[in-house]
C-alpha cells in the first residue's frame, strides 16, 4: 500500500526482495514491483531466497 512505501521511506526500513522465487509462486517476473520501490527511493536488497534449491542464474 501507499501508505506503508511512504512509512518504510521515512523510516529507511530495508526490503529484501526475491524477485525469482516469488515469481513462480504469486506475480509475473514483469509485474514485479522492485524497480518501482527503487525508484520511490526506497530501501531495495535484492536478494535470493534458495539459491542452491532453485538453480536461477538470470
């Protein structure tokens, strides 16, 4: 919501994102909202969830 980017921005709350595992299970890939939050100056990790349980390289 809105309301809560605008709170983790105040509060400089970090977010650590796993864009490849949670792909498959809940958005599209290009839905996915990490270059948004980046651009509203938010606190962006991108991260891996279990690299060696799900092979991804891209």
């Amino acid at each position: 919501s809105p309301v809560l980017q605008y709170l983790y921005y105040l509060c400089q709350i970090g977010i650590a994102m796993s864009p490849l595992s949670n792909n498959s299970l809940f958005i599209n890939y290009h839905q996915n909202p990490l270059l948004e939050y980046f651009q509203r100056g938010l606190c962006v990790s991108l991260s891996t969830d279990d690299p060696l349980q799900f092979h991804f390289t891209k």
